[in-house]
C-alpha cells in the first residue's frame, strides 16, 4: 500500500492535466450517493483519509519515484505541477474540501463532499485525488450504512418484543466477524471501524487500531472469550462434553462464554449437555455473573437458532414478558453467526416472533455479509466535475447521457441543507439556510478532527 499520494490513483488521471480547456483556474468536484440498497447513507471514513494520506506533504523522492512509475508505465507525469506545489505549498495539497459531519445519515442524491484546489496553478488537482478519496468514502460509509439499518431493524425488533430498553442491548447485538473475509487488514481496519459507529461489538482488533489511531477512541469495541471448532473437536467426539466443561470453567466469572455446539449434533448438546450434564456448571458460572452463549454455526439459518431457543427454554425455563413474548433466563442467549446478512438477521427476528419468542434472546455475527459483500454500487457512489472556472468566470460542468438518466449529474458550486422535508442540494449562488457542508482541510490542514464518541452520537440521534 502506498502513503505516496501522486501514485494512489488511476493510470489515465496522470494525462488530465494536458486535457481541461485553456485557462481553467478551479475545478470544483462532489461525491454523492445516486441509489443504492438503503434510502440514505451514513457518511463516514473521511477524517481517515486526511490522516493517513492528506496530513502528509509530498516530497521530492516522491515525485521522482512517480515520474519513473509513469514513465515506464507509458504516460504522462506532470513533474511541473508536482514540483510546484512542493516549492510554493511546502509538499500540502493546496485544496479545499467540505463536507457532511461524518456520522451524518443523509438521503440518497445529496452531495455528501466537495473538493476543489486554492491554487489556480493546480486546477487538475481536484479529479487527480478521485480515486483515493472516492475509495476512502464510498467503502467506510457503505459499512456504516448497511450497519446502521441493520441496527434499526434490531431496533424494531426489540421495541416490538422486549420490555428491556433497547439501547444497552442493541449496541452488542451486531458482531463483527468479519477480519479474515476481507481483501486486506486495511479493509478490515476502516471497514471494521465503520461498523463501530454503531455498535460496539467486534473480533476485528484492526479496527480497534483505526480508531485509536484516526477517532481519538482508545478503546472502541469489546469481545468475550468464545470456543471455535478446532479447539472443541480436539477433545474428540467423546470427549465433547468435557470440551464444554472445560469452557465453562476456564472463564467462570466472565461476563460472557460463548461456545460453538454444532459440532456434532447442535440439538444433542442442547438437549443433553448444556441442559442436561452441564446444567448446574452453568447454573454455577451465573451465580458467578457469566452468561452462556450456545452458538449454532451449521444447518438453516433462519430455522437452527429460534430451535435451539426453544429447547434451551425447556431446559432453562422461560418468562413471558410484558408485550407477550418469551424470554430465556438472563444466564443463557443464542448466538447466530451462520449466513448472516441484513436480510436473514430480519427473516430471523421475524420467524421468532412469529413463535413468540422476544428478540432479546438472540445475538448476531456477521463476517463477510458485512465487510465484504458491499461494493461502490450498492449505494451508487459517484465523484463528479460540477463547476470549472475559466477567463475567470464559472461554467456549470455536468454529464447527461440519453442512455443512463441515473447517471446525471449535478452542476454548480453546491450547498447541503436540511429542512422538513430532509436533505436538500442547492447552488451556493441561491443558498437559504445553513449550509451542512462545513470546510474540513484547507492547503494541508485538518481543519475539524472528532472522536469516534461524537460521531456515534450523532449517528444514534437521528
């Protein structure tokens, strides 16, 4: 991975500089979401970037090291503008970028960023960048966002299910297993941590790293001691329900146990061992203030875990709440991590309401489904040229082809605002209100830095 950002780009963006009009000064570009799966998106993973890449300055070694790249890649280096903004700008990007508070939840065909350069010299800066920062917007804030709804369908659930608030439980409901199904540690790490904004459940230590590193959060997420297969089936088939003793006695006193139980036959170990053989060792491990968490990890997805609750009620009892529905005893949960996507976590919530059974008694894992079954389509992302400056006047710039209509795009220096009716684009030339696009770097400085606590808020309170 590269931290030089003359390289961080597509091949083509190197010719761009000889292809603008004669005299152009500005180029003003956005980002936006055009459609997609969810209705609006959840912007985060900027100040990430402007950390990692944009804080930096550029040096001579790295304009050497790309003009040697292009120049055996077969394209053009614009060694000039490079060399200029090494010697006026001290090696910083000499733009302006604006943009939605990340954590925000706009509707979809907003502008969520805009970008465009401060020295006229540098007017091909601004779509040289689109790649780097297309790339760190459109994945964190897809995370986010298929994270953040699957939060609301939990939400839902609970709300219709359970007399418990909501919020203490929901928060640890969605867990990340996602690390070794991604493409790389850094799609773990940013992918991860967008997940964080909102919940606080995760294996993903990488995203851990992230947040301590780009959000001020020393400490982001939590796990619990939890078996996997190799080191259940080590004990041998026979010698399962020793496995399970063992767990229960390695870490009695902790908050949470989680042991997979699919092994051989999820239903026998239910029925026999953790109900059975095991029952008071777990009965013990409560007093001592530790829950056992049964996982399946085999068989339906949606079917195996609202069974698997049903017989640990017949094991361990059951409370009807409030709003009708059965509650396991607090010192036994299910954990699905099976197949799970945001559609099954609703077709399981569904089924166990269905069955009476209140959504507080079970929790999710998700790996792949969350951090890497998600491209720049699924939310439509997009950076477009709306405005360049030419002779010292403003031409709108946009594209309007007769054979895609959802691929229009905007023109104009714009603005966001945010009134009854929800977001709004509008030219920055007819602005009424307040402009939710605030400046966040300017010629290399990070201008606005939060934590990871204040986007979470901000992100739970819509």
């Amino acid at each position: 991975m590269t931290t030089n950002i003359i390289l961080d780009t597509d091949s083509y963006k190197h010719s761009h500089f000889l292809q603008y009009p004669p005299n152009t000064s500005i180029v003003n570009s956005y980002i936006e979401s055009r459609g997609g799966r969810h209705p609006q998106s959840l912007f985060f993973g900027l100040q990430a970037w402007l950390l990692k890449l944009l804080e930096r300055s550029i040096t001579a070694e790295n304009i050497e090291e790309a003009s040697s790249i292009c120049a055996g890649h077969g394209v053009p280096f614009n060694r000039e503008g490079w060399e200029h903004i090494l010697k006026a700008h001290g090696g910083r990007l000499p733009l302006i970028i604006e943009a939605v508070p990340e954590g925000s939840l706009v509707d979809n065909q907003n502008v969520l960023l805009q970008v465009r350069n401060t020295d006229p010299a540098c007017f091909w800066l601004t779509s040289f960048i689109e790649t780097s920062l297309l790339r760190a917007i459109w994945y964190p804030t897809t995370v986010a966002t298929n994270s953040y709804f699957c939060k609301q369908t939990l939400l839902e659930y609970l709300g219709r299910t359970s007399d418990s608030d909501p919020e203490p439980i929901v928060r640890f409901m969605l867990h990340d297993f996602g690390a070794r199904g991604v493409s790389s540690e850094e799609s773990a790490a940013l992918g991860g941590l967008a997940h964080l904004v909102n919940f606080q459940g995760t294996d993903t230590i990488s995203a851990l790293l992230a947040a301590r590193k780009y959000y001020q959060e020393p400490m982001a997420a939590f796990s619990v001691p939890a078996a996997e297969h190799s080191t259940m089936t080590s004990w041998t088939q026979e010698g399962e329900q020793a496995a399970y003793a063992n767990m229960l006695s390695r870490f009695k006193g902790s908050n949470i146990i989680s042991i997979v139980a699919d092994s051989y036959d999820i239903y026998g170990a239910v029925d026999n061992l953790f109900g059975g053989a095991l029952k008071e060792q777990i009965l013990e491990n409560a007093r001592a203030g530790s829950r056992l968490v049964v996982r399946p990890d085999s068989g339906d997805p949606v079917e195996t875990p609202v069974e698997v609750i049903k017989r640990l009620m017949a094991k361990f009892g059951e409370q009807t709440n409030g709003k009708g529905y059965r509650v396991l005893p607090d010192h036994v949960r299910v954990l699905q991590g099976d197949g799970i996507t945001p559609t099954s976590i609703m077709s399981i919530l569904a089924r166990m309401a269905e069955e009476g059974l209140s959504a507080e008694n079970i929790v999710f894992g998700m790996g792949s489904g969350l951090l890497q079954q998600c491209n720049r389509d699924s939310q439509e992302f997009a950076m477009k040229c709306s405005a360049i400056k030419v002779d010292g006047e403003w031409r709108d710039v946009f594209k309007a082809p007769k054979t895609d209509a959802g691929k229009q795009s905007k023109s104009g220096v714009m603005a966001l605002v945010k009134n009854n009716e929800g977001f709004c684009t509008m030219r920055v030339d007819e602005l009424t209100g307040e402009n939710r696009l605030r400046p966040v770097y300017r010629n290399g400085e990070i201008l606005i830095r939060e934590s990871l606590e204040t986007i979470r808020n901000r992100a739970s309170s819509q």
